[in-house]
C-alpha cells in the first residue's frame, strides 16, 4: 500500500475557514447570477437568407389612387412637376415599379426604359399623356386596361396592375429623327475617318456634336 496521507491541524484549519468563506459568498454569487439579465439567443442565420429571386411585395396604402378617368385608370400624383406633356406616339423615358393590385408583390421594375407611349397597355399609356416631364404618378391599371383575361409571366388573367412611374423625359417623333440622322452623319464620318487614317483634328474639321438627351435604347 502506498504511504497515506495525513492532514495536519494547521492544514485542517486553512481547509475550514476556506469552506467558512465559500459558504458565506454562495448567497451573494446567487444574488448577482439573479440580478444578471439573461443573454437572448441569436436568431437563427437560415432566417436571414433572402429568398430567390427575390420577390418584394409594396404595402396596401402604396396600391390606392385617388382620382379616377373616363376610361377607368387610376391615378395619383405623388410629386408635381412643370415639363412638357408627352403626346401620342412620342418617345419617353422613364424609371417604372409594376405590381399586383392584389397583394402588392411586384412583377416588374426598370430605370431610364425608353419605348414610344403607344407601345405599351393602354392604361399606362393613357397614364403617361398625363403626366409633365419630371413628375412622378401612379397608375391603377384595371385588367380591361392591362392584360385582360390572358396570363402573361408572373401576371394572372385578370389582374388589376398599380405602376409608379417617373417621367424622365420625352421627345417628340420629329425630334428623334433629328437626333438619329445626327448620330447617323457622326457615325459616318467616323467610318470615313477610319478608312482614309485621317482624325477629324487632322483633317480640319470639327467633331461632330454627340445627340444631347436622345432616349436610350
């Protein structure tokens, strides 16, 4: 056997005085755990991933219009603005939100699109007539004036539309024209440039102007 151990008196006095003071700061180390708030769990990180594609949905408020057409298109204008009003056929650009007037969740968005007024449902282009360049409106698009009773994409048959759309700009049929022969003619001198080595600087003549505000494609 090996050789036991033995606790001398001065030893056993340091061990009970130790127990002595451990026992009287268990109630206060009770009191503190007590007081101390308890530490909230983290949320789960699955919850923080975003669905694909992401599909937002716009509030119930932001799907109302307050006036109403002749021909049934809602409207509301949400910022005035003093521009011109494009007319039938005329070009435009503009930044645009589309979404469902049932539950708000948005099937198409776009910034600076340019297309001509006609080229679009009716109620949007009936919404864009009445629009000044710079202003920002919405349009509640009934299904007589959207799509009608035919699917199209995320958007089911008979679906009531609701579009915020700002209007950039637009141009007139006669002033695109302009702008595509001037950037016609500057394309061909540049061509012409190209072929005979010669940099309009060396040549003499002057740079062609680039078309200012021509919509994009």
């Amino acid at each position: 056997m090996g050789p036991r151990m033995s606790i001398q008196p001065s030893g056993r006095r340091r061990i009970a005085l130790s127990l002595s003071l451990l026992a009287g700061a268990l109630p206060a180390l009770a009191l503190a755990q007590a007081a101390t708030p308890p530490v909230a769990a983290a949320a789960a990180p699955s919850a923080e991933i975003l669905p694909v594609p992401l599909s937002p949905v716009v509030p119930e408020a932001q799907r109302q219009c307050t006036a109403k057409t002749a021909s049934g298109l809602g409207t509301r204008v949400l910022r005035e603005a003093t521009g011109p009003k494009p007319g039938k056929g005329d070009f435009v650009l503009v930044t645009y939100i589309g979404y469902l007037a049932a539950d708000g969740a948005v099937f198409d968005q776009n910034a600076t699109q340019a297309f001509s007024s006609e080229a679009v449902i009716k109620g949007f282009s009936e919404g864009l007539m009445l629009m000044n360049r710079g202003s920002v409106w919405r349009f509640c698009v009934p299904a007589a004036l959207g799509y009608g009773d035919k699917a199209t994409g995320p958007i089911p048959a008979n679906a009531d539309l609701v579009f915020q759309v700002e209007l950039v700009d637009s141009k007139t049929q006669a002033e695109v024209a302009v702008l595509r022969e001037q950037a016609a003619r500057q394309a061909q001198a540049q061509t012409g440039d190209a072929q005979t080595g010669e940099t309009p600087a060396a040549s003499g003549a002057a740079p062609a102007a680039k078309p200012a505000g021509q919509p994009k494609k």
